[in-house]
C-alpha cells in the first residue's frame, strides 16, 4: 500500500537555526497537510496546501513557518528561526480529494527537538 | 478551545473483552467523524469513520457509535487483543472544511 514518508525521522537543532522538514505524499494525492503533536498534547493542524498554495493554515502557522512544494513528489515545511517551543512531532499527511470524507493518510512523522 | 474531547487519557482491558473509547465534541458543524490508531515511532493510522447521517459504522472488530444530539461517539472493539494496545485519537472535520480537529488521545492497553 502507497505511504507517505517523512525524512529525517529526528532532527535536532539549534534554538534561532532554520530547519527543513521533508515529506513525500502518495503519488496521486493532491491535497497535503502538516500537523504538529506537542509531546502529551493532541495532534493540531498546521497547513493545508492544493495546487501550490497554502488554502488554510491555523493560528500556529506563523510567519516563521513555510511549506513549498519544489518539485512533483516532495511538501516541505520550512521553520526559520526555531524556538524551543516548536519541538515536536511534526506529521505530513495526504489525501487524494479535497474533501475530508475519506481519511487522511499520515507519515511516520519527524521528532523536531529544538536545544 | 478543544473542539473534540477525549477525557480518558488511558484504558486497560483484559484480552478477549469490550473495549470502549469515548469522545465528545462541541462544534455542532462537524459532520465526519474518524478514528485513528497510534502505535509510537508511527504516525496515525486510519481505522473507521462515520457520517453524521449514520448512527453506527461496523467493521470487523470495531464499530463506532455516534450521538449527535449528546455530541458523543465512541469505538467499541470486540473482542479486544494486545495487538490493540495503542493510542487511539478521536477526530472530527465539517463539510467544505479543509484540516481534521483531534483528541488529546485514549491510551489503550490490552491485557493478556
């Protein structure tokens, strides 16, 4: 079965460093998402991303964050200055049509730990 | 603002047995409901989702029960295995919407 992927699997950096997260959706999937999960805390939207823009992000998607989608396979998110409040795991999910009444399909998630 | 509740952080079943997750919601726009399955190191796993049309989705061992007029749905798995053994999340989207809202998550453990 088609899956997404997440690389790196963990990512530690450095309090005010950029960092890149990478994720691959299913091939025929349009519609890409990131979530976020604070550890102990629910899973909560970030971005929602169809024909190469953004088409909702939430209150937590601020300036610092980004998601581009640079070639035909790959949805990054960008953080440019990270904080120490952003460590989590951040999850890329997709989904073939645009409306959510078929489930979401989640990677495996990147365990961002900001130091 | 948590739109979607789950206020059993955990639950431990003997094998063999019913288990049953609970969820509420306040948003009375939700009409699609899913639940996912987390083991650790592994992002969420689709399991079952219901319609507000519907009362009751039925697959396998696992059915999901929703009530909209107490905004409540709950999983019932039957009968529970330690392969069931993960965080189950509770999550809810509106028609037209584009993201999914979620629970804090139910730990589940299944006892041998």
């Amino acid at each position: 079965e088609p899956e997404v992927t997440q690389t790196p699997s963990h990512q530690v950096t450095q309090m005010g460093q950029e960092v890149i997260l990478r994720c691959v959706p299913i091939s025929n999937h349009l519609y890409f998402y990131w979530y976020r999960q604070i550890l102990g805390q629910k899973v909560e939207f970030l971005v929602s991303f169809y024909n190469n823009e953004i088409s909702e992000k939430s209150e937590i998607f601020d300036d610092q964050f980004s998601v581009e989608r640079p070639d035909g396979s790959n949805f990054t998110l960008k953080i440019r200055s990270t904080k120490l409040e952003d460590s989590a795991m951040y999850f890329c999910a997709s989904i073939e049509q645009g409306t959510l009444n078929s489930p979401l399909h989640f990677g495996n998630g990147t365990r961002l730990t900001v130091t | 603002d948590q739109q979607v509740k789950q206020n059993s952080p955990s639950l431990s079943v003997q094998e063999g047995r019913i288990s049953i997750l609970n969820c509420d919601y306040t948003n009375s726009m939700f009409d699609y409901f899913l639940w996912y399955k987390k083991y650790p190191a592994e992002g969420p796993t689709f399991l079952i989702s219901i319609s507000s049309i519907k009362d009751k989705n039925e697959d396998g061992r696992f059915t999901v029960f929703l009530n909209k007029s107490a905004k409540h749905l709950s999983l019932h798995i039957v009968p529970s295995q330690p392969g069931d053994s993960a965080v189950y999340f509770c999550a809810a989207s509106a028609s037209g919407a584009n993201n999914l809202f979620f629970g804090t998550g139910t730990r589940l453990t299944v006892i041998p």
